[in-house]
C-alpha cells in the first residue's frame, strides 16, 4: 500500500526540532555516499521549469526519494509537485508526499541551521533578522531560527508590501520599503526570492553581516552581486552544483571559490566564520538527501499515527490476472 500526504498532513507530521536534528545529521553524513544525487532542471514552452532531484539517499535510511517539481513563479503556490519515497528492498512506493510542503520546510530549515552555523556566536544575542522575499521557504527559515538562537528583531521586504506587511505581523517584526533598507538595519539576513537581478551589492552590507542566498537555486536567478561574494566568506551545501546553477554561477565564479561546505563546517574541517567583522555568506541550491530526511520522518510518523489515504496502484479487481503478475 502507498500512503498519500498532502499539505496539511505532512505539516501535522513534521515536528521542526527534529527535522533540524535530521538535516544535521544528513549535512554531516551526507556527502559520504557512493551514489551522488542529481538535479535535472528544463524550460518549458509555458512560463515555468520543471525540475526533478534523483535520488534521495542517506547512510541508514534503506529507503530513497524521487521528487518532480513545476516551477511556475506567477502561480500560487509557484512549486507544485510530488516526491515519491520508495523501499530500499524491492522499489515498493511507500508514500507521497506534496513536495511543496516537504520543500518549503527542507530549505527553510536547512537555511536557518546553515544561518545558524555561519553567523556563529558574535551575532547571538539581539541580533536582528532581515527577511527578502516573503514566502514559505522564509515562513520556515524564520521559525527555524528561533528555535535555535535568540533573535532580537525583525524586518522584512517583498515586493508586495501586503504581504511584508502581513509576514511581519505574524512574526513579530515590520516591513520595510527595500531589500537596501533591510541590509541597513539587520545583522542576519536571509534572501528567498525569484530575483533574476542582484538586489544587494556589497555596498549595501557592512562588517560582520551574515547573508543568505535562498533565490539562487537555478541557472539565471541571482540576489547578491559578485563584488559581496568576492569580499565574504562563502560556504554552499555542494561545491559543483552551487558553480553550475546555484549562487556561484550567478556571479561568474568557479566552485572554488566557496571556502567550505555546511557539512565540512559540522563536521569540524572548517572553521567557518573566525572573525568578529568577517562578512558571511550561505548559498545552498538544495540537495535529494534533504527530500529524504524529511520524506522518512513524515512517512513513519504518518505510519505510527495511521495519518493520510492508502491506495494500491497495482490492486486488480478480484479474480481477474494482471500482466505484471509474470
């Protein structure tokens, strides 16, 4: 049997300590694997990509994840699609989950314990966070990174004010007029938008700042310009990935030019940020393991508790043969 689950079933499963906890584990562990994810992006003749991540692997997990993504940036929900869990014993489908959901909450977390780590302990305490870009992937970013430091304010900038206005609301914190304005006042501050131009330039930032780069997760799209790259300490989730379609290939720049990975800095091979006035800079594009990490804890959360629909997708009527039986 397949266990469907939607948007509200995946969120009533996903507790975001845990998930934190997992995508830790996955960012130390990870890059150990013999198989490499990979990430196949297209156009489409329609105002949209699609995208598929294959597959999602972990050490200890026998099981592996297919996600298939449309990109469709004036649609809402603009990510739409599924990710199919299946068994590392025989290729069973064990679940699907809305990879939105799924996604939203891998990338924001991720991004608030990549934040986390870069930032360091010289912006712990008061600190204030600046959000760009309003949307889910920041709902997430936000939430994660209360649970793991304090943050003493918070300002935000999308390019609907309404809904600035209204994540500013829910979290406690005001908008602002521009991505500029939020660089101004924020210590931390995390970018996730569909920006195909860069929206801060190292002008606009001064010592000490930490940035996150969500939006430049695919060939064109960039929202930091190459001069703040050149000057910060950069880390990315994936060296070669980050070089062929994330922030680095953005500015123009090789995978060398990333100091560290987020898994090299957990695990202790780099040291991440070493100086008070150092300027950061976290880039990830989003790796298939983090589908997984996520997609297994939801998946047997959801088997404990009997949550979502079951279906049988090779289920035959009674009596009658079917061809895949042979």
């Amino acid at each position: 049997m397949t266990r469907i689950l939607t948007h509200h079933d995946v969120t009533a499963l996903l507790d975001p300590k845990a998930c934190i906890e997992a995508l830790r584990d996955g960012f130390i562990r990870g890059d150990t694997l013999a198989v490499a994810g990979q990430r196949i992006r297209t156009d489409l003749p329609f105002p949209g990509t699609a995208t598929a991540l294959i597959p999602g692997l972990l050490p200890g997990i026998d099981a592996y994840t297919v996600k298939v993504n449309a990109k469709f940036p004036d649609a809402r929900p603009a990510l739409r699609g599924v990710i199919c869990l299946h068994s590392g014993h025989d290729g069973a489908l064990l679940a699907l989950l809305d990879s939105a959901t799924v996604t939203a909450w891998r990338t924001g977390l991720a991004a608030a314990l990549g934040t986390h780590v870069l930032a360091g302990v010289d912006l712990q305490e008061g600190a204030t966070l600046g959000v760009i870009g309003a949307g889910a992937q920041a709902e997430l970013m936000v939430l994660g990174l209360r649970r793991l430091r304090p943050i003493g304010g918070l300002v935000v900038h999308d390019i609907d004010a309404a809904r600035a206005a209204s994540f500013a609301a829910r979290h406690g914190g005001h908008s602002v007029g521009s991505a500029a304005e939020v660089a101004a006042r924020a210590d931390i501050v995390v970018l996730a938008t569909w920006s195909r131009t860069p929206l801060l330039r190292f002008s606009d930032t001064r010592p000490g700042q930490h940035l996150t780069t969500l939006g430049a997760d695919e060939p064109g799209k960039q929202e930091l310009a190459g001069d703040l790259l050149e000057a910060a300490l950069l880390a990315v989730d994936d060296r070669p990935l980050a070089a062929a379609m994330g922030m680095l290939a953005a500015a123009g720049l090789p995978a060398e030019a990333a100091h560290a990975t987020l898994g090299e800095i957990l695990r202790g091979d780099h040291p991440g940020r070493t100086e008070p006035d150092q300027l950061t800079v976290y880039g990830p594009v989003g790796l298939p393991w983090q589908d997984l990490a996520l997609a297994w804890l939801a998946y047997q959360e959801a088997e404990r508790r009997g949550l979502g629909a079951t279906i049988d997708f090779l289920g035959s009527a009674p009596g009658s043969v079917s061809p895949l039986d042979d």
